[in-house]
C-alpha cells in the first residue's frame, strides 16, 4: 500500500506519518509539505524501524504538474495541508481561500485523473460556527471565520469524489497535546507553556465558554485506523472530550498551584462550541483515549526542558 500524506510534516501528519510507516501492510508513505510553517521536526528524531519507507517532497497544493506526479500510484490520500493560524483565523482571507478552498481543489482534480482507493480528509469542527448545545453532524454548518468558511468549501470539493472513489470528511475538534511537531498557538498547549514558564495565563471572558478537544496522538492513532475501516462515505465528528476554558485551569492549578490567571473582558460573551462525540465513529476507529486531562498535561509538562 502506497500512501500520500499532505501535510505530514505537521502538528497531526508527523505522528500520523510515524504509525504508517510501522504498518507492516504500507510499502510507502510520501509526505507532501511546503514547510511553511516552517516546522523540521518531521526530519529529526531517533531513528525507527520502517522509517525508510518515508518519502518527502517539498510542494505547493497548486503546485499542479508536483502534486499530480506525486499521486501517480498512491493507494490512500491522507488531505492534512491547511493553513491554520490559531488564533488569528479571521486574518488574511486570502490565504485561507488559496490553501484550504482552493489548494483542496486541485488536490481533488488531481485525484479524479489519478484516482485513489481511500481518500481522508481533514476538516475542522470550526465548520459548525458556535452552538451552547453539543452538534452532532446533521447540524448545519454556520463558521464564523475565515478560516472555518474554507475548510467548509474544502469538504465541499471531497465530496465532488463520490462515486468515484470512497472518501472520509473528518470534523476534528481542538488538537492538544505534546509531540515534535506541536503548535504552541492552540488553546491548550499555549496555556500550558504560559502556565509553566510565565506562571500566569490570559482568559478572554468569564472562562464558562465550551471546547471540544482532541489529543493529537489519539486523533493520528484514529486517521492512521481509517485506512482499514468500512465506513461509508461521510462526514463525520472526531471528538474525545468537551472542557469548558476554567475546567483546563483547575486542572492546570493542580500541576501548579501558584499559577494566576487573568480575565480580560470577562463580562463579554465568548463564542462557544460543543460537538457531540460520536461514539459509533470513536468504536470505528478505535479511539480508545483512557488518560485524564491531568495525565495528558503532567505528560507534557515533564517533556519540558526547565
């Protein structure tokens, strides 16, 4: 099995890329990823076996003539590449639109000519806009930002493949959790590296605002499942745990209990977004997450270096 990963030298592709290349059923794993971020930490590490099976090239989504010759033989489509800027995602419309919109585009002509076996599909729960009640995936989808408006018109473009080849839509809640290639501007993780080095973290409102959340290890070890899975085509949730902003405090208190936090505007409403667990998906995938929120952050913690 040959597999096609854009993206994977991300936050999600690099753990993801790490669980295929240990598939003793995947004869190759080729990472397409401009490095724009810029993030390396897809290259270094200690060697494992099965790692020689990993390609890279460097391209562009609208790199046409690059991404159509690096789909030429590919079995599984892993579709990561995004532009996400956590939490700016109501700067530069423009570039959300060339990367997401239409970078997604030209990912799926390409597959019409060359098609796939499975296609996967990496959107986001930001999709649905804001909802005090959990959503589940009849929920009509109302995004706020300009990032979330071009991940819609992504899933828009994948699901131009039905009929032609099987594909997944996977609505994925806010990515935690630490690993080489993490973000430090995600709401947890930022937290978290304030919390330990500034012993003191920033709350926009009054902190009763809702999140669903996803560790990053649990949703590449699900993506990485999704390659054997029978599911039918669909759009689906991929959700572990929703935390309201002060439940992450309490429990970064427990690790630190000297930490302060700050409320700023806490008499304005935030926006808030509660996605409804899909448990059918979750057995599906075998998303068997058994670790509290503190375990996750006593982790991470103990990964920094002072």
């Amino acid at each position: 099995m040959k597999i096609l990963v854009t993206g994977g030298a991300g936050y999600v592709g690099t753990p993801l890329t790490d669980l295929l290349c240990a598939n003793p059923n995947v004869e190759q794993v080729i990472v397409y990823d401009n490095l724009s971020r810029p993030n390396y930490n897809l290259f270094i590490g200690i060697k494992k076996p099965g790692h020689e099976k990993l390609k890279f090239i460097k391209g562009e989504l609208l790199d046409t003539r690059r991404l159509r010759n690096a789909l030429k033989g590919v079995d599984v489509v892993y579709h990561l590449a995004a532009r996400v800027t956590t939490p700016f995602a109501n700067m530069d419309a423009h570039l959300f639109d060339q990367v997401n919109n239409w970078g997604t585009a030209e990912l799926v002509y390409a597959l019409e000519d060359n098609p796939a076996k499975k296609v996967i599909y990496t959107s986001s729960g930001g999709v649905y806009g804001s909802s005090v009640e959990p959503v589940d995936e009849s929920f009509e989808p109302s995004p706020k930002s300009f990032y979330g408006i071009s991940k819609l018109r992504g899933e828009e473009h994948v699901r131009r493949l039905s009929g032609k080849m099987p594909y997944y839509i996977f609505r994925c809640g806010n990515v935690y959790g630490y690993n080489r290639s993490m973000r430090f501007d995600a709401v947890i993780n930022k937290f978290i590296f304030e919390a330990a080095f500034e012993k003191r973290i920033t709350i926009h409102g009054d902190g009763e605002q809702a999140r669903s959340f996803i560790n990053a290890d649990v949703l590449a070890q699900a993506l990485a499942n999704a390659i054997h899975s029978d599911l039918p085509d669909g759009t689906y949730n991929l959700v572990d745990k929703t935390y309201k902003i002060m439940d992450i405090v309490d429990v970064l208190k427990q690790l630190m209990p000297d930490l302060e936090f700050i409320l700023i505007n806490q008499y304005m409403k935030q926006g808030e977004l509660n996605i409804k667990r899909n448990d059918r998906i979750n057995e599906q995938l075998k998303i068997t997450n058994e670790s509290s929120l503190l375990e996750d952050l006593t982790y991470f913690q103990e990964k920094f270096r002072f």
